[in-house]
C-alpha cells in the first residue's frame, strides 16, 4: 500500500502502498566459512541432491551473502519468529514515519522482496527451501485465511458493493453510501470460486502491526496475538500518513466509539461488525515476478520441482490479481462521468488492464444475522506500480499461466496495454509521468477541461494521493522501470527497450557517482504540461516535462538503479550504462554498516508528530490502549507508546526547537535491494 532522503514530506511515500483512500468502499554448493556459521536460520545448506551444482561464488555474489547473512541474523532486528516463520518488519528501527507509521509495521511489499532476497539465494546456493519457506510465511501471516474474511460466500458479483463517494480531505468524512448508483457485475468471482473450489480471495493485506504495537490483536479481539491486521489510510486523496486513525481489519466495536472506528469513513443509519482487506497490486505482482524468477533459475539448476509448489501458488495469485485491472465499481472504462451517468460494466468492459493503486474485499463478521461480502477494484493506476514482467510471466510462461478459464488471456492484454501505458506516460525528458484515472476525484467528477485521455481514461499527474504527490518521489520511477529493463533483458520487447532509451540517459545525466562511497541519485521530481492523448503510437509528449529538484543516497533507489542499468546494459550493449551501474554497486559497499548498508538522513518532516488528526465534532472514542480519539487529536496523541521509544528524545527535542533530527534507517526492502543488486551482476555479467 515512502520518499526520498532529501525531501521529508515526500518520504512518506516510499513503501508506494498507501491503498488507502481505498477499501472505504465498504458495504454497510557450501557457503563460504563466514556464512556458515551465521546464526538466524542461514546455517550451510547444500545444493538439492538431484540438481547441477551452482556456479561458483563471485565477488558480487559474496558481498550478497554477506548482506543476506546481516538481514537473516536475528541479533540485526530484521525479522520476528512466529512459530518457526519469519515476519520481516518494514524497518529494523521503531521510529520511523512513512507509509507504515511505526518501524515495526510490516507490508505486503517487504514480503515481496523477503521473497526476492531467498529466490536471489537460491539461484547462487541452489537451495530452494528457504523460497518456499518465505511464501509460507506469507500464506500464513498476510494473505487473510478462511477465519479472517469468513462470509464471502454471501458475496453477489451482480451487486459488488455500495457506493461510496470520495473527498479530497479528511474534512470530507464520514462519507454516505448511496444506494441510487448502480455497480456493474464482478466478471471475475464466478470464474475464480468455481476453479479454486472457494469463494475466498487469494490476496495479501497490505498492512500488519507485527508486534501488535497497537494492540488489536486477532480481528480487533483486544488480544496479544500477533501480528495483526490493521489499516490507516481511508479519507481521500488529501489525507497524509500524519493524519490516519490506524484501525483494526476486523471491525468489532470494542475499540474506537458506539461504532468502533466505521463512523469517521461511511455516514450510515446503522452499522454492522465487519472485516474488510486492502491489497497493495504492486507487492502481488512482484511476487509473481519473483516465483517466476525463482523458476527460471531453479530450471536452470535442474531443479524446478524445488520450486513448482510454490510457483503455482504464485500463478494462482495472479489469477486474483486480476481484481486489480477493474473499475472501483465495475463501471464502464472510457469517458465516465457522472456515478449516475457512467454505465455499469457488464463482461469485461470495466477492465482497463492496468494495475490500480488497490483492489478490496470485506464483509460481515461470521455472527452477523444477515451476512453479506462486497469486493471493489481501482479505478486510478500509478505508473509506478506496473509490472509488465509479471504480465508476461502470467501470460506466457506455462507453470504460471493461471488455472481459470480466461486468466492468461487478460494478462495477455494486460502486458501490452501496461506498456502503452508507460509510453503514453513517457515525458520529452524520459521520466514516466504519474498515471489515468476512470473516477476523476474519487466520485466519477468531471476532469479539467482539455484532460488528455488514454483508452478513455483521464491523466492525473498525481494519481490516489497528493500530500505528498504520489509522483514526487524517483523511487517509483526506479520500481517500474527496473521491470521494465528485466523484461527487455528477457524478451528483447522493442517497446520496453524504446521506453528505457529514453529513460536511461534522463536518470543518468541526474545521477552522480564519486569516491569513496559518494553518490547522489535524483530524488524529487517536478512535472509540468501534459501527454498528447493516446492513439495508440508513442507521440514524444513535447507538452509534457519532467525535473529533478533535488538529489540524496536513498541506498534502496541506488541499488533499483544500479539494477535497471544492469540489465538494461546486459540487453543493449550501452557500456555507459554498465559502468554506472557497477560504480553504484561499488558506491554501496563503501556504505556498509554493521547490519546492512545505510546512510544517514534529516527528517525535518518529523515536526508533523504535532498534526492534527481530523476528529469530526462530537465523535468520542479510544484506541486500545485508551489513548483519546476525538476533535483535537494529533498524530502523536493518538500514539502515545512513541514516548516511550528510545528515539522519541530527538524527535521531542526537535518539536521544542531543536535541530531536526537525523537517523540512519535499515528499511527491510532497501537492504533487500541493495542484496540483489549485487546479486544482478553476477547473473548478467557472470
């Protein structure tokens, strides 16, 4: 479901989840010596009995084991044990502010990447086990099971969900159904329930509080299970991480008001108990990217039985994942105007092909008299969370194309129109613009006049959020691209490749490296004009412009990057390209710390810890730990267990006038980025 090192409010879009806005849609070969006696579940593993031994250890791929073993140590703080598995946090420190609003929040993008840094494993060590253990761990903590969304059976796909319009600010909440917009029909739910024997859906949550940190517990029991389903972002396009009221997935009423928490999103004349679940696109379909990197290199090894469990999990996955391509409310793609006026999809005339910025499913608690489910899609796309690699994986190749009748096919159309989308988007510099929306505003508005279109879709140039713009930060550039480059490595696909000769020497020429560990990539961004509406051939978007405003050493962009030009290099020849993307690599190593590699950053937008949290008048309630949740609430108030965090004396010393203050931060994804990266050049380069 956030941002640079330079630019504090834009920071907070680096995990690139924030689905937010969102499910409001609710209806009422032995290792080297060192590594082997590392602690933490890396002790020697030897090739599988049955496959080719692994190549021999590069120095690129032992300094990623060296990284692996610092992210698998559990002294480092990267991971909590349940039971055997492993849960990685979104930051081994507590106190940090992004898309999760505390370090020890986990998302469904780290265990994609925790999924990445163990397929990363085995193609060097030929030991598969860890992958799979990495999925089960996903299965089991962040995919919802049979007790945690109980009543889809009551789900109607005539009928996907009641409407419910959005607003641009919190202010705007809580939002009224209406019951006089009519949804379209859900082509998906019959199909998918009659493969896979269930009506449940295949999905991760987007967010858990592993250490139950708020205090939740089991579908909001108030227990001490651990990790927990939790959700912040629900009010509108304006509505910042410093201003969310985290609450729980399941909705019991024993936290928050009368209402527990449903009364400060939807206006309704009674309430229900509930659970409901956010998916993040961007983090399933990377995992679908890595299964379906894990086969080739298991294959490579003979060893794609290791693998094969898995990997038809991961095609399964994708099958859902199709939700992702839907209109919010199954609506007609193209034109749409008006909730009353825009027609309701029928067959497949809602899907726009994309990934959207979420999917949502929810429903009532198993104890509801008349139970009832509603499942949404997304109406806006982000360029940054396409993923046609992912696309063609689930398209072409056999093990992952899905079990369902028309899956395969749709991802077919899906990678071709993802990268349409990313030509359409591509600005005269090379920089990919923000994105299209079939719901201007969240409610079906009417865009600014002369707003180009794409298959009928409106260019938003911040798309779903906009405190901080949701295509400030250069990281989202990096994460589509990076696939980008992956496919055109793999496939030669002249469209990826023409989109990553522009790209690349844009991101270049903006990009510096230097001795001595010394580098700055972009940070920030800037956008001016507008693409020329799609027709169906790249036009060169001289309207529309793109500038770098500001640099920093983001580590896990570094390391994207690096990765992009690697691969872009292995496929083009451009010897330019290599060299910066090996001198970044070098750049890394010379960052390495104890645990990971890091440097250290300001956060000036820490003195938000003060925002105002907005309560609407006479709402009164308490989070589970009796903090107050009523009008005049603050980000902080509201998280009273951040006062006793071993940081919070710089943060407090820095709200009394202080120096803003500075951290060195080991992001669960960045380190695992900056792992494969290493990893990369070995594979490309040998």
């Amino acid at each position: 479901m956030r941002s640079p090192l330079s630019a504090p409010a834009a920071r907070l879009l680096r995990t690139g989840l924030l689905p937010g806005a969102l499910a409001v849609a609710l209806v009422a070969t032995a290792l080297p010596a060192a590594a082997a006696a590392a602690p933490g579940g890396a002790p020697p593993r030897p090739a599988a009995a049955d496959a080719e031994p692994p190549p021999a250890i590069s120095a690129y791929d032992d300094a990623f084991l060296e990284q692996y073993e610092k992210i698998k140590d559990p002294a480092n703080g990267y991971f909590r044990e349940f039971d055997g598995m492993l849960v990685p946090y979104h930051a081994v420190e507590t106190l940090i502010v992004e898309a999760p609003d505390h370090g020890h929040a986990t998302t469904s993008e780290a265990f994609s990447y925790y999924l990445w840094l163990e397929a990363t494993y085995g193609r060097i060590t030929g030991e598969w086990q860890p992958f799979n253990d990495a999925w089960a761990s996903m299965e089991a903590f962040i995919i919802p099971g049979t007790a945690d969304q109980p009543t889809n059976a009551s789900y109607n796909p005539d009928s996907p969900a009641t409407y419910i319009p959005e607003h641009d600010s919190p202010e705007g909440y809580p939002s009224a159904l209406d019951n006089s917009v009519t949804a379209g029909e859900d082509p998906l739910a019959d199909e998918l329930s009659s493969t896979y024997g269930t009506d449940e859906i295949y999905g991760m949550h987007w967010l858990l509080d592993v250490d139950n940190t708020y205090g939740y517990g089991f579908c909001g029991d108030g227990s001490d299970d651990a990790p927990a389903y939790i959700n912040t972002f629900q009010r509108g396009s304006q509505e910042s991480v410093w201003e969310t009221v985290p609450h729980p997935s399941c909705e019991t009423f024993d936290h928050g008001g009368p209402n527990g928490f449903l009364d400060l999103f939807t206006d309704d004349a009674s309430y229900s108990q509930q659970w409901r679940y956010t998916n993040a696109p961007d983090a399933d379909a990377r995992a679908v990217q890595v299964a379906y990197l894990a086969h080739t290199w298991a294959s490579e090894q003979g060893n794609a039985a290791a693998v094969a469990e898995t990997v038809a999990k991961a095609a399964k996955m994708g099958d859902y994942l199709r939700y992702a391509m839907y209109d919010k409310y199954f609506k007609e793609i193209g034109d749409c105007v008006g909730a009353n006026s825009c027609a309701p999809g029928t067959g497949k005339n809602s899907a726009h092909y994309l990934m959207s910025w979420y999917y949502a499913w929810g429903g009532a608690l198993q104890n509801a008299q008349y139970p009832w489910a509603w499942r949404i899609g997304g109406s806006s796309s982000h360029q940054g969370y396409q993923n046609p690699l992912a696309a063609y994986a689930l398209s072409e190749v056999d093990v992952l194309r899905p079990e369902s009748a028309t899956g395969a096919e749709d991802w077919a159309v899906s990678m071709d129109r993802q990268l349409e989308f990313l030509q359409w988007l591509q600005s005269a510099e090379g920089g990919i613009a923000g994105g299209a929306t079939n719901s201007w505003g969240g409610d079906y508005g009417e865009p600014p006049a002369g707003s180009p279109t794409f298959y009928g879709m409106y260019y938003d140039w911040q798309p779903v959020w906009h405190d901080p713009p949701s295509n400030r930060w250069f990281g989202f550039q990096v994460w589509g691209i990076e696939r980008v480059a992956q496919l055109y490595q793999t496939t030669g696909d002249e469209r990826a490749g023409a989109i990553l000769d522009k790209w690349v020497p844009w991101a270049m020429a903006n990009t510096t490296v230097g001795a001595d560990g010394a580098f700055a990539v972009p940070s920030d961004l800037e956008w001016s004009g507008q693409p020329d509406t799609w027709t169906g051939t790249p036009s060169g978007n001289t309207g529309l412009h793109v500038e770098v405003v500001s640099h920093g050493q983001d580590v896990g962009v570094a390391a994207g990057l690096a990765k992009t030009l690697l691969y872009y290099a292995a496929a083009s020849g451009d010897a330019e390209a290599r060299a910066m993307g090996e001198g970044l690599l070098d750049a890394l190593l010379a960052n390495r710390d104890a645990i990971g590699v890091a440097t250290p950053e300001v956060r000036a937008d820490y003195e938000r810890f003060g925002d105002e949290v907005y309560i609407p008048q006479g709402w009164s309630g308490q989070m589970a730990n009796g903090d107050p949740v009523e009008p005049g609430a603050t980000f902080s108030s509201i998280r009273s267990f951040y006062q006793d965090d071993p940081d919070w004396p710089q943060v407090e010393a820095y709200l009394n006038g202080g120096e803003a203050p500075t951290f060195t931060y080991h992001r669960f994804w960045s380190q695992v980025d900056v792992a494969t990266a290493f990893a990369v050049h070995d594979e490309l380069f040998g």
